[in-house]
C-alpha cells in the first residue's frame, strides 16, 4: 500500500507501460506521469510494489529532469512507514469541513467571472474523466516564513500525488490519468497582509517568472501551455504559497490556491483538502453546512442538484470529500464530477451478443463470495458469466453451464423461471431453474465454475405440479434465518414451501400458507404483486401480498412456518388506492438502515413509503 490508499502502485518509464487486458484481474494503468516516469496503479495491497531508489534513478532514466525527481521522491515518501502513520493518525479524520464556501471566499478576476458565468466549471475542466494536465506552482517569498525547504516542496508533491491517486482511483471506468508539472518559483516580494488582492500580490510576479504575462491571463496561458505540452484533455494549475491569503485553501478554473500550513488541517491533510479543491474544478458544490450550501441548485457536468448538503439532506447527508475529511464520495459527487456511465461489456446486449428479452434472463450475483456482483445471463448455448473485477471493470464473459438455456436444455421465459440465489449459505450464489420436470440447481464452485446441473425437486415445475408462469409465482428466499434460500411458491391452493437442507439437498414440499394463491384467495398476477421481505429484522424473510384492500403480511416462525396473513397497511392495493400493475411498481426495501424491509409504491402523485 501506498500512502493511505488500498491500491498497489508501481514505478517504471511511461515508454513501457503497455495497454491493460481489461480481462486482467490484476490490471494495472497510468495513474500519474512525470516526465519520461510513469507511476501505474491495481487495485488492493501486493507484496510487489517497487520504487526505485532516488540515487538510482539513472537505471530508469538518463538525466532525470527536476519533475521526475520530485514525482519519484514523493512516491518514496508516500511508500514511508512514517507517511503512513501520519496518514492513520491524521487530524480531525471524518469531521466535517468547517470554512466558508471556498468557489467564492476569493472569487475570480472579473473578465472570468463573465466569461464562465455558468454554474458548470470552464472548459478547462469541464468533467473528471480522462487526462489531466496538472501544473504545481510552488511560490516561495523573501524570508524565512515564506521559504519551503526541500522536504515541504517534496510533501506537497506527496500529498497532490496521494488525493489525486485516490481521484484517479475511486472510478477506474473514468480512465482518470495526472500529469505534472512542477515549478519552484522564489521571489523577492515581500508579504503584504495589507494588499487590496492578497492572491494577485504574490500570484503575477510568478507568473511573471515563468515568462508569462503578469496577471489572471498568465494563469490561462500556463495552464493552455501545459495541457498542450502534455495532451491531456484537460487541465488546471495549484498554487501552494505561504503568503498570506485571503482563505486557505480555495479553487476556481483554472487553479486552486492552498496554505502550506492548511489552517487547523495542518500539512497531513493536505491530499484530502487539495482532492476537495479539485472536485470544484471539476465541478462539484460544497456539501458543508458553513458553507452556506443548499439542495436546490444545478452542478456538474448533468446539472444535479447539491443533493448531500449537509443543511438539508436527510440526517445531515452521509459522509464525502464534499463535506467532510473523508475519502469517500456520497451518491451526487460522480454526477457532479461528470462520470458517465461506462460500456463495461460488449456483450449481454441486443446488438452484442443478440440477447433478447423473451428468450434470455439476465441478472446480477455474487457468484464468487467476494461481495461483487457478477452479470449472470441466460443465453442461447448456456450461462454466460462476466466475473466483476475489483477496479470496476468485468471479465470477458465465458460459457459455465451448458444447460438452462433457450437451446440448450429447451428452457423458455414463459414457462421455466431461473434464478442466481446461495442455497447452501457459502456466500456464492447458485443458479437455479423451475424446469418440466422440477426444480434444477448447478452450484457455485470456490474456483469460480459451477457444479452439475442437478434436480433437487420433483415439484414446482411445468410438468412436476402444473406450476405456470402467468398463475403462479415463484421466488427463491431465506425463510428460516439459516442463510440459505428456500425453494417458495405461490400456487393454485396456497403457498409452499421446501426448504433447503445444510447437505444441498430440499426438503419436502409443503403448504404453508392456505392463501395468496390462486385458488386461496383469488390473487392474480396481473392484479396482486406479492414478495419474500424480511419485514422484522429477524433474518427471516416473510410473505407480503399487494392485495385488493391493501397489504397483507404472513411473517415467518424461524421453524419452516408462517403465521396467518394480516392486513397492516389499507393502501397500495387494487381498490385501496387503486394501484396498477401496469402504473404502479411497488417494492419492499430497507429505507433505513434498521434491518426491517418497508413498503415503497410508485404512485400517481409520486413515491409512497410505509416504513415497518
């Protein structure tokens, strides 16, 4: 592990890095590029991590430049048992921010502010995805408080690489790629804490320096220079001083301003406040309540709404960069940051691969235990599975099962329902079909494969009971609490039951419930949605039916029974509300953390909720 981030990172020239085989498990890609050095990333921790010594970096490259130098020693650095242990004893881990809205404390040069008067961020920066010129500005004054010795110059280079590694890394589909440069820039200006712009004091004499026009628009030519030189897509600059300033840190395209000393955040937080800075940039809102923030608004490359602001989200929003000293993101930063959805397979779909949805299932599952769901489909030949991989991306998809399928084994939508579900409580789901003649399983292996196609029940199939799709339901779903899915089916007098065994195999069918059914009851699928829910936290799951009157819920005993069904809620049935099936979806999902699963209706007016 590098610095506080769970990836591997590893060190060679840029002119070597080949192109990633995106069925790789272990995939690596270009993260950050100094120079002829370019510094690759894979997710999780890896014993091979490698580095070359400062003094032997000629073996790397001939004549390193001063970029390449400082990109490789804040590598070192970052990889440091001492980095590290700053990094786990940071100050003020989690809490939120507490300055004002740093996109407007010093608010751009007036000319920009015309020219970008959109809320979304320039054109320099108009979405996080892609490459990224990023050009670090270190600005050192006169005397000793505004000097940088060459360990604070190698820790800001540190801290940029580690909270722009874990940008690069929170969304491997965005193909996010720095790359740096680097200038130290000594001037003879004297601090003024007096002067009318603090920033422009210090801020166009660098410029100046550089040998671009003294001003904003010296800014505008570096950062173009940069992205050319570099061809990125897109670019910015950052500032770091110990100048006075107006706040400490702050950000408006194309450059961010920051404090060595960070405020009350000190130098340590430095990666997480400059990652916070740069998701301005990119266009993300300020998610903290002194920032004045709002919920309404339009930001980002979609235009959504500041949705996690803490001043009036549910709760005060979950935790993200946005709001507080964390590395996590809440559900609006990717929109915000304009990450789009990605194609991850060429495959699964009606032009790729010709799939269809009459004739071939898909789902998603677990079917490895490593809680990442895989893309189960149902094809023609067999069950094809795409394994997720831990950057985000999926395995090109391969044949498991040559059964279950609409040529394979003669399975068809409209009369064999198929499911992935754990039967055996190993984590890894299962897949399984109500075929002619019963119920089929193949099981998920440790190696990934599946098991022989085995039938473990003589009912609730086409044939084995008269069990029809547009009659009766079928679901696979933990009635005992055990861990493992029991077989449950709503049929003509009833539901059933079978439930599944520690050995893999099912017990006896057996009724449970003398409703919800066709017969018992006069329930109708295209009338009466019913579900398996765990409406008690008791890991158990229960029975609810969307029902003429309202809801009704048979709740499980923990011994393979349940109790009689109840009418708990005189809504979201047919005459109760009049809800359609063909208007309105209901579900049965836990809204609020507590194990307990409520009722959500997509009604007419808009969403209903009824929490257990």
């Amino acid at each position: 592990m590098t610095g506080d981030l769970n990836i591997t990172e590893r060190v060679v020239r840029a002119d070597d890095v080949r192109a990633a085989d995106p069925s790789d498990e272990a995939q690596e890609r270009t993260i950050h590029r100094y120079g002829r050095i370019a510094i690759l990333a894979a997710p999780g921790e890896s014993a091979e991590e490698s580095v070359p010594e400062i003094g032997d970096m000629r073996d790397l490259v001939d004549d390193p430049t001063e970029v390449e130098t400082l990109g490789l020693a804040a590598q070192r650095l970052r990889r440091s048992a001492d980095y590290r242990r700053a990094k786990e004893n940071r100050p003020r881990d989690g809490q939120e921010w507490d300055m004002g809205d740093c996109t407007s404390v010093v608010p751009v040069p007036p000319q920009v502010a015309e020219r970008d008067s959109q809320q979304e961020a320039g054109p320099t920066s108009s979405y996080l995805e892609g490459s990224v010129a990023v050009g670090i500005v270190i600005v050192q004054g006169p005397t000793a408080a505004l000097s940088f010795s060459e360990a604070e110059v190698v820790k800001v280079v540190a801290e940029v690489q580690n909270g722009l590694g874990w940008l690069a890394t929170a969304n491997p589909l965005a193909g996010i790629s720095f790359s740096y440069d680097i200038q130290n820039v000594n001037l003879s200006v004297q601090a003024d804490p007096s002067a009318a712009d603090l920033e422009a004091h210090w801020r166009d004499p660098a410029m100046g320096a550089l040998g671009y026009n003294a001003d904003w628009n010296g800014v505008g030519a570096y950062v173009e220079d940069i992205r050319s030189r570099y061809g990125t897509r897109w670019t910015y600059c950052a500032f770091f001083t110990k100048y006075p300033l107006g706040h400490f840190a702050y950000a408006g395209a194309p450059r961010v301003v920051m404090d060595y000393n960070n405020d009350g955040w000190g130098p340590d937080n430095i990666d997480r406040v400059f990652a916070h800075e740069t998701g301005h940039i990119f266009g993300c809102p300020d998610e903290y309540a002194d920032s004045g923030c709002a919920c309404g608004g339009a930001f980002g490359r979609y235009g959504l709404t500041n949705g996690n602001c803490e001043n009036c989200a549910a709760e005060g929003g979950v935790p993200c960069l946005m709001k507080g000293n964390t590395f996590t993101v809440c559900g609006f930063t990717p929109g915000h940051l304009g990450w789009a959805p990605q194609l991850a397979v060429n495959n699964f779909g009606y032009n790729a691969g010709s799939w269809r949805t009459d004739r071939h299932p898909r789902f998603l599952a677990d079917t490895t235990g490593n809680r990442r769901a895989d893309i189960v489909g149902f094809g023609d030949a067999g069950v094809y599975v795409s394994r997720s991989q831990p950057d985000g991306r999926f395995e090109t998809p391969r044949l498991v099962v040559k059964d279950f399928a609409y040529q394979a084994g003669g399975w068809r939508v409209d009369r064999h329902p198929r499911f992935l579900a754990d039967t055996t409580g190993d984590g890894r789901a299962d897949i399984v079909g109500f075929g002619d003649a019963g119920v089929y399983v193949s099981r998920a292996q440790a190696d990934g494969m599946f098991g022989p196609v085995t039938r473990v029940v003589d009912d609730f199939g086409y044939n084995a009971g008269g069990w029809r799709v547009e009659r009766h339901l079928r679901f696979l779903a933990d009635t005992t609490g055990d861990g493992r899915a029991d077989i449950v089916g709503f049929g003509e007098a009833g539901v059933y039951v079978s439930l599944a065994r520690a050995d893999g195999t099912y017990g006896p069918v057996t009724r449970v419930v003398d409703n919800f059914a066709y017969s018992a009851g006069g329930w109708r699928i295209e009338r009466h949605p019913r579900f398996l829910a765990d409406t008690t936290g008791d890991g158990r799951a229960d029975i609810v039916g969307f029902g003429n009157a309202g809801v009704y819920v048979s709740r499980a005993l923990g011994n393979g029974g349940f109790d009689a069904p109840g009418l708990i809620v005189t809504n979201f049935g047919y005459d109760a509300g009049g809800w359609r099936i063909e208007r309105h979806p209901r579900f049965l999902a836990d809204t609020t953390g507590d194990g307990r699963a409520d009722i959500i209706g997509f009604g007419s007016a808009g969403v209903w909720l009824h929490r257990s």
